[in-house]
C-alpha cells in the first residue's frame, strides 16, 4: 500500500505521480487495478455527482459517505479527502472534529484550501497525527471571492504570496500540496523549492505529480470542460484502458502538454 512517506520518496526520487478524483467503489477497484497511485475524494462531487454550480453545498455527511464507498472499493491506495466547505475554517477544533470523521470513513490524509490563514489549523491537525495535503491557487471553495473560476497569481505580488504561502504550509507539517490553476512556469519554480510532492491541475508538467476529476478524464462532464482536461477515454477501448492511458501519460511526462497549461506567469 502507498503511504505519504512513499509518496513524498517517489517524488524525491523523480517518479511522476498520478492521482484522480473518485466518488464509489466500482470506479476506485478500477483505479486501484490500474495502478493509481493515490485517490482524492474531491468535494467536486457537488458539481459532477450532484449537479451542482459549485462545491460549497457538499457537506462533511456527503464527503464521510463518499469517502467510505471509495476506501471500501480501494483497500491499499493512499486515500485523501476533501474537508468541505464550512467544515474547518471556524477553527482548528472544528477542523479536528471534522478531520476524524472523514479518517474514521477510511481516509490516510485530509486536504483543506488556503495559504497563510490555515498554517494554524495544519499544524494543529498534523501535531495530532493526521496527514494534510494542502491546496493554493485557484480554491473552488472561495470561488465567489475570486469571481469565479479563474487564473490565480498571474502577477508578481500574487505570485511571490503563493511562494510564500507553500513555504509556511510545508513548514506547519502539510505533507503534500496541491496547485491549481496557476501559470506552469510559478508551479514548477515553487515544486524546485519544496521538499514535499505537489500535484498540480492546470498548473503544468513541472510539478511532482497530477490529478484529474475523474468525469474530466473520461470527458464526461456536463458542461464546459476545463482547459486542463484532456479525455483519455476517447482515444481508449473502454475505461480500464483510460486510467492505464491516463497513468502512463503522467508518468512519462506527456501529460500536461502546454495545450493544457497556462503558460505565462507574474515571475
């Protein structure tokens, strides 16, 4: 079984890592076959699953049920779960509170959105044992703050928080760090400077690793489809061959291409 410590060497040893989103049994047995390397149970459940315009309405209920039905189909993959919106940010009790419930559902790490406003919370909860993978950039969960789904640190004031952002999350204890939407050239300059793995969607090939919403990478997502996606199952035989595609492409370094990444940056 793939742990964080594995992962973090993987990484240090040069090894690209896959990861994608996954909501249910069926498709987490499918993924773990291929050979994932970890799973996130994404709060994009709200949007892909439920219909939904945003994550903001998932709730920690919704996430723990999910998170159970993945670990129940995925019994030796390294299992991160969204914390949902309202869940932590009230403090870090809160985020404790709500971090053992979704271990206790069989998740190995909790994500959480934000940079200096939650070095706090991430100490806390890595002081308390429980792994945290971080999220900087393009935060879904604060959307109506960034006026929607948009391009992050595109300049240099921007770009010099995000550094410094990663930096003081990886030294409160995050042990992963993923980077969204943000121009490739600032994720592979911050990924040359951590010594943690990041996982990086629509943030370039420069980073440890990538993740894909899973209906992204199997182009079925209702609505427009993000930039950074690309639909490995078109160019398949069926979805078993999709992930072992999907999986490849990231660890040879042929996905992202630049068609998939945001190439200019406030660096």
């Amino acid at each position: 079984m793939n742990d964080l410590i594995s992962l973090q060497q993987c990484a240090r040893n040069g090894e690209k890592l896959a990861m994608l989103t996954c909501y249910d049994a069926s498709f987490a047995a499918r993924m773990e076959a291929a050979g994932i390397d970890a799973i996130l149970v994404g709060d994009t459940l709200g949007m892909v699953v439920q219909g939904q315009t945003s994550t903001l309405p998932v709730s920690l209920d919704e996430m723990a049920y999910h998170t159970s039905a993945v670990a129940r189909g995925a019994r030796h993959t390294f299992l991160i779960a969204d914390l949902p919106f309202g869940s932590y940010q009230g403090s870090p009790a809160q985020a404790l509170q709500s971090a053992a419930r979704l271990l206790a559902a069989g998740a190995h790490c909790v994500k959480l959105e934000g940079g200096a406003v939650m070095a706090e919370t991430v100490a806390f909860l890595v002081a308390r044992g429980i792994p945290v993978c971080g999220h900087l950039g393009l935060l879904p969960q604060s959307v109506h703050a960034l006026g929607g789904y948009k391009v992050q640190a595109k300049n240099q004031d921007a770009a010099q928080q995000l550094h410094e952002d990663a930096q003081l999350l990886t030294q409160c204890g995050a042990g992963m760090l993923v980077l969204e939407a943000i121009p490739a050239p600032l994720a592979k300059e911050v990924t040359e400077h951590l010594p943690i793995p990041t996982i990086g969607i629509g943030a370039g090939a420069g980073c440890s690793g990538q993740v894909l919403v899973l209906y992204d990478m199997l182009g079925i997502t209702l609505g427009k489809v993000p930039r950074f996606a690309h639909n490995f199952l078109r160019e398949s035989a069926d979805i078993e061959h999709a992930l072992g595609a999907y999986i490849q492409a990231v660890k040879q370094g042929h996905f992202p291409t630049e068609a998939h990444s945001f190439m200019s940056a406030g660096i």
